[in-house]
C-alpha cells in the first residue's frame, strides 16, 4: 500500500474519489491498484470509517 496515501483522512477522499469515478466495487480497485483489501478496510476502520458495498464507498 506504499502508493496511496498514508493519512486516513487522506486516503479515505482517495479511495471513495477512486470508488465513485473509476471502479464499480471495492474488489475491483484493490484488485486493479494491487491493493489489500483486508490492510485498507483496517486502516480505514482505525480511523472510524467502514466499506458500505451498497453506497460503494467509505463511511
């Protein structure tokens, strides 16, 4: 995960942009970026904020 970024704030606007404007599900741009979706999802839920798969973006 060393080409995203590392604040969470950062990187959650980073991921829900990248969610909206390019990638249809969170499995598709973990997949596409090479990220791990298990170490994103953590990082982001240490920081209060969880996938809604429905909405396809971070809350």
């Amino acid at each position: 995960m060393a080409d995203i970024p590392s604040d969470p704030i950062i990187l959650l606007s980073y991921i829900n942009t990248k969610l909206r404007d390019e990638y249809g599900s969170l499995a598709e741009l973990c997949s596409s970026l090479g990220i791990d979706r298990k170490q994103l999802e953590d990082k982001l839920a240490a920081a209060g904020f969880e996938y809604i798969a429905s909405a396809n973006q971070f809350r």
